[in-house]
C-alpha cells in the first residue's frame, strides 16, 4: 500500500487560539468555564506591577520637598491615584488587546480574562477604560489645583501611549519598542511630573531618580517579556526580548538592576539614609539568580514581583534620604 503524504502540524498548544468572526478568541464550551470570581477581577488587575506606579510617586515626592518643604500631600495623593489607576487601566487594556489578538492564549503566567473566555472582551475592555478616566479626573484635580493647565495634554498623551502598547492595528508593544516607552512613562513622566507638581522645580535628585525607578520598570518588563518568549515568537509578537534574544535580554536586564545601585552610591553621599536602599538588594539579587539560572518560564514570575517589590523598596529609600536632613 503506498504510502501517503501527511500534512504536518504544530500541536494545538503551539498554535495562537482560534478567533471568532467578531475578533474574540473562540471560546471553550460553557460547562467547561468556572464561573470568573473578585480575585480573577483582582489578577487581572496584576497586583505584582502596582509597585512600579507607587515607586516614581515616592522618589518624585521626596524629590519635591528638596526644593519646598511643605508637604503638598492632596497633591501627592492624585499623583498617586492617577499612576495607579493608569497601571490598573493600561493591564486590563493589555488583557484585552492580546485576548482579542489570541496573543493570550498559552500564557505561562497567570491566565488572563479574555483569554480565558470567562468574561467579554467588551467588559474587560471598559473596565480599563474606566480606569482611565478615573485617572483623567485625578490629573484633572492636578491641573485646577496647580494651575498648570499643560498637564492636560501629557496626561492626554499618557493615556494613548497606554492604550497603543498593544491597542490598535500596530502596537508598539509588539515592535520592541515597549522597554523605551516604559522608560520614559514610567520614569521621567511620572517622577518628574510628581515633582513638579508639588514644587514647581526639578532638581537634579529628581533626574536621578527617575532614570533609575524608569530602569527598574524596564527590568520588570525585560522578565515579564523573557518568561513569554517562546508564546511571544510563536504569535508574532516582536517584543525586544524576542528581537535579541534570551542571553541579551539577561544581560540588559543585569544591566539595568546594577545602573540604579551606583545612582544610589552618588546619592548617599550627600543623602546619608539613601544607603538604606541597599536592603532592595533582598529582593533584587534572588531576582538576577533566577533571570540567570531559571528552567521553567513559570519561575520567571518570582523575579518578576521581586524585581517590582525591590523597585518598591528603592523608592522609599529615596523618600526618606530626601526629606531627612542632608550632610
């Protein structure tokens, strides 16, 4: 008998998930889906990078009380409320994006809510456009309570630069261009723009810091986007991770935990508590050995939150070494 030709192809959990003709990733059948519950909601929310909102409001507050002492702590509070419900908006957003895109679909992290087919695309999606207008009216309060009327456009370009990571037709997260914006939103928009705010001045201590903290959110990225490497590859989606691969994306990494740390050493010495920051090395050293020396990409995950909760650490450092006396 002769034998016949076969067609070879990947196995189905190589493959990205199945789309609807609505754009949905085809979902399973409904006795097969557990109901969604408030710590789903909560997931999705990912709790691990609230601590990369919360950081450059600290250092950017300490920052601030360099150039006026008084504590303009309503001020320091929309900051905070406007980083954290942009993070919240911008992850909910993202679980939307790649859900419809059927990037989500072998996620070896935690599973997401569109993926899932647990909760509508359409419902994730104004979850996290919720959060950005909750953003929008804090930034608003910034504005009528500083006068500074031009904060209406940077708050403006924040919410766009969150929703084009991976919203629209070509987003940047997927064009190895993630690591770049992340820097400057995470670092120079969000310490520097705390600072000004609350002092209308932007010292050099606030430079400093906001290079740093932005590098730490770069790192987390840099080991979200190395856990997801292969998934990200088999998808198409080019994240710099993906573009230079594994042992670069080590080495960046490496790179960008060890850049903050000499920051640190310059700062201490006109900043003596800032030496206290050193204790973020407990979270960020376990972080590099697992970056280093991991074998499955679920371990990935541990040096994903260290990495956020050193970053944490590092910024209350800051905050306390700059409203201490100086030497």
């Amino acid at each position: 008998m002769a034998n016949r030709k076969t067609k070879k192809t990947a196995p189905a959990s190589a493959r990205p998930a199945a789309r609807s003709r609505s754009g949905n990733p085809a979902k399973r059948p409904v006795e097969q889906l557990s109901p969604v519950t408030l710590g789903d909601w909560i997931g999705a929310a990912r709790p691990r990078t609230l601590p990369l909102a919360i950081a450059p409001v600290l250092v950017g507050t300490g920052a601030a009380r360099l150039g006026d002492p008084q504590f303009h702590w309503v001020i320091a509070l929309a900051c905070l409320a406007v980083a954290v419900c942009l993070q919240i908006g911008v992850n909910f957003t993202n679980d939307y994006s790649d859900g419809v895109r059927g990037t989500d679909a072998h996620r070896v992290g935690p599973a997401r809510l569109t993926a899932s087919g647990r909760v509508s695309a359409k419902s994730v999606l104004y979850t996290g456009l919720a959060f950005f207008a909750l953003a929008a009216i804090a930034g608003i309060g910034i504005t009528i309570r500083t006068q500074q009327w031009w904060l209406i456009a940077v708050g403006a370009v924040c919410i766009v630069a969150a929703w084009f990571y991976t919203g629209g037709k070509r987003p940047y997260g997927y064009n190895a261009l993630g690591e770049v914006f992340v820097f400057v939103f995470f670092g120079l928009v969000a310490t520097l723009g705390t600072t000004w705010v609350q002092s209308l001045k932007l010292p050099q201590e606030a430079w400093i810091g906001a290079i740093a903290v932005g590098l730490f959110a770069c790192a987390v990225l840099l080991a979200n986007n190395l856990r997801d490497i292969d998934q990200d590859r088999l998808v198409g989606k080019r994240t710099l991770t993906v573009v230079i691969g594994k042992r670069a994306t080590q080495i960046v990494y490496t790179v960008f935990v060890i850049l903050p740390f000499l920051a640190l050493v310059l700062l201490a010495l006109f900043y003596p508590v800032a030496w206290v920051g050193l204790l973020a090395l407990l979270a960020f050293l376990p972080a590099l050995v697992i970056v280093w020396a991991y074998r499955e990409p679920k371990e990935l995950v541990i040096a994903l939150a260290l990495t956020s909760l050193g970053t944490l650490v590092y910024a209350g450092a800051l905050l306390w070494a700059f409203i201490s006396p100086a030497v």
